[in-house]
C-alpha cells in the first residue's frame, strides 16, 4: 500500500512539471505597467500612456559584466474612455499589457480642470489585476504623459521616484498629501467629503531629477477647483492630523522668523453637534508634539515662562494656519476636511436633509470650533542658545 501511495505521488509530481501551469505566461510576453497616465485627448476625449519596464535585461554586455539596465519605455493611444484608449493601446504591443505592478496613476491637470476625474475609474476599479494602493498625483502645469517621460538619475523609473517623493514629503514636510487610488474613490462618491490629491511638476532649479512635488489640488463635483500650496495645504493636514515632520518659523518680540518648532507627530478628531437654530457645528481638536530647533535670539529656553511663551507661540501657530485653511475652502465651498462624513455619522437622520447641498449651502456657512493642545518635548542638546553664550561673553 506504502509503494503505491509512493508511485502514485511521483507520478502526480511529474505530471505537473512536464505540463506546467495551464494559464502560465511567459515573461517576453508581458508588457509589465509600473505606471499609467490619463491626459486629454487631442482627437478623442482620453489619451492613456503606460510606462513598461522590462522584467529580461535583453541587452548586450560589455566587458564580460552585467547587462546594462533597460530604461522604461512609453506608449500611448487615445480613446472615448479609459478602457477603449487601453484596447487601441494593446493593439499596438506585441505583449499583453499587466497592471499588478503599477504605482503611480497621473492625470494631467487639463483634463481634471475641464472633464474632472469623476468617468476615469470604473474601468480602473473593474480591472482586477490593477492596484487599488497605487499612489495618485495630478500632473501640474503640464501632461502626466510628460512626467513619466521624464529620465531620473537616481530611480531606474519615474514611477518609483514619484511614489517616494509624495511619501517622503508628506512625512518630512507636511504640505503633501499621499492619496491611493481607493481613497480618491471612497471621497468621490462620498456626498460628505471632496478628494485632494498631490500635485507633481517640473523642477526648472534642479538640472538631474526634474520632478518635484508641489501642492494639493482640491476638487469639486470630480473637477479641479484650487491648488493649496504653503501653509494653506500644511493648514489642510494639521486639521487631518497627517503633520509629521515640519518645520514652523515664528517672531519673537517684533524679530521675525527667529524661533524654529520642528514638529514631530499630529494626531486630530472630529466632533459634530447642532445649535439652537438646527445649525451643525464642527469641533476639530488638533494634538501636536515638536522639538525647538533654532533660536536665533539671546534667550534662556529653560527658564519655564519663556518656555510655555514658546509653546503657546507654536499652538497659536498652528490654530491659524488650520483656521485659515478652513475660512479658504468654505470660500470654495468644497468640504475637503470630510465634516459631512462627521455629521453623517453622528446624526445620521439630520444628515439626510443636510447632504442634498451640503457644499453650496450649508458647509461654507457652519461654524468650525478648532482647538490646539501643542507640547514642546526637548530643547534639543543645548540648553542656553548660541547667541545667548555670545552675549554673556
């Protein structure tokens, strides 16, 4: 019985390594997509470009050592939509395009102004080899065809580089947003909150790697409406509680910019209630920890009251630019902030009515409570300021 089981495992095995995998695909037959782009077209309504990478270094070798890098390569074709520009697109390849790989979705900042980005995903949503987490960006004041074009000396593709930088920058300096493709969606068809979504353009200061994180586009109704920029998108994330590592310059007895806060975590919540009149209310409560970074005055940081003037210089800091975000996008009458998710969710029953024009109606009009608790951590090493030394000297 033993030997039986035994030859008839063997012969299991052999069969599936003589025949393989029924539905395997050879890798010189696959066009694998690290990035796609969705511009305005020129003879239809969508131009789709894909950037390809080669997964076989095809090339030949020199000197006897590693074959050279194949750099990405670009196609594009145009189309009624999405799905019909990536049908032309496909037949201009000899691979079978696959999106299980791609990173970065741009969208070229004319076509989010002029269609909107509403029609772009149910073709992208339907496919189910494409990454919903790919990370997505507008291609400011210019195509996305042209950004992934773009050569970068240090990421073999412009798609790794853009996913890294629009992470790395929210992280380190809080006036960039990291949005998936799932989160755009989820605030799309949501009636109680608008999407925001990182803007990449061309670096004309630096000559090697020309592309460049700058700004948040807002949007309403799925069109591009205002890009924040400064303080106006660090102001959006502090009320999003996304701050992490930034850097805020404050005056200090009529010297401006003299007292550097690094800002090291940000946490927020959102609560809702209603006034007399039937009005909502929103509360934001901001948490905000930092470090002092620089002092450019002769003062003693350890004495206590000059220590809690900082901090209540910090706090009142970050009250305003979040204060100020909010006053501009009530202006706009685009709730990027999601308080109609947050009065949906407390009072589901008033919500109902409240939905119907929220954005034209009732959000530019609420009023907006925010509240600052921020913490100064550590002076840093030094105790006594440099320039303090200096003048005890």
């Amino acid at each position: 019985m033993g030997r039986r089981m035994a030859r008839l495992s063997l012969s299991m095995v052999m069969i599936v390594l003589l025949t393989g995998c029924w539905d395997s695909r050879e890798l010189t037959d696959i066009g694998f997509v690290v990035a796609m782009a969705i511009d305005k077209g020129e003879t239809k309504n969508i131009r789709v470009t894909v950037q390809i990478v080669n997964p076989i270094n095809v090339s030949s070798t020199q000197g006897g050592g590693s074959p050279a890098p194949l750099p990405p390569t670009t196609y594009s074709a145009e189309g009624n939509n999405v799905f019909d520009a990536t049908r032309v697109l496909s037949r201009k390849l000899s691979r079978q395009l696959h999106y299980g790989h791609a990173v970065v979705l741009l969208v070229g900042e004319e076509l989010a102004t002029t269609q909107g980005i509403k029609k772009l995903f149910d073709g992208i949503e339907r496919d189910s080899e494409f990454r919903p987490s790919a990370t997505m960006v507008i291609a400011r004041g210019t195509t996305g065809e042209e950004i992934i074009k773009q050569r970068t000396s240090l990421d073999n593709s412009p798609a790794i580089k853009i996913k890294k930088m629009v992470a790395e920058t929210e992280k380190a300096f809080g006036e960039n947003i990291d949005e998936k493709i799932y989160q755009v969606i989820q605030a799309i068809v949501s009636s109680g909150k608008e999407p925001t979504i990182t803007g990449i353009q061309f670096d004309s200061t630096n000559k090697e790697d020309k592309l460049m994180a700058n700004g948040i586009a807002t949007f309403k109704d799925g069109k591009l409406m205002k890009w924040l920029d400064g303080n106006e998108s660090r102001g959006f994330l502090w009320v999003l509680g996304r701050v992490n590592s930034t850097l805020l310059t404050m005056d200090w007895n009529g010297q401006p910019h003299t007292i550097g806060i690094e800002n090291i975590r940000t946490k927020s919540s959102f609560h809702s209630s209603f006034d007399k009149s039937g009005k909502p209310i929103i509360e934001v409560k901001i948490g905000a920890d930092a470090n002092i970074g620089e002092v450019d005055v002769p003062i003693d940081v350890t004495n206590p009251r000059l220590f809690l003037q900082i901090e209540r210089l910090y706090m009142q800091a970050v009250h305003d630019e979040a204060v100020a975000t909010i006053k501009l996008m009530q202006q706009q009458k685009s709730d990027i902030f999601g308080f109609g998710e947050v009065v949906h969710r407390d009072h589901p029953k008033q919500w109902r009515t409240l939905k119907r024009d929220w954005n034209d109606v009732t959000f530019p009009t609420i009023e907006v409570k925010v509240k600052v608790e921020a913490y100064l951590r550590n002076t840093g090493l030094r105790n006594r300021t440099i320039m303090e030394s200096i003048d005890n000297n």
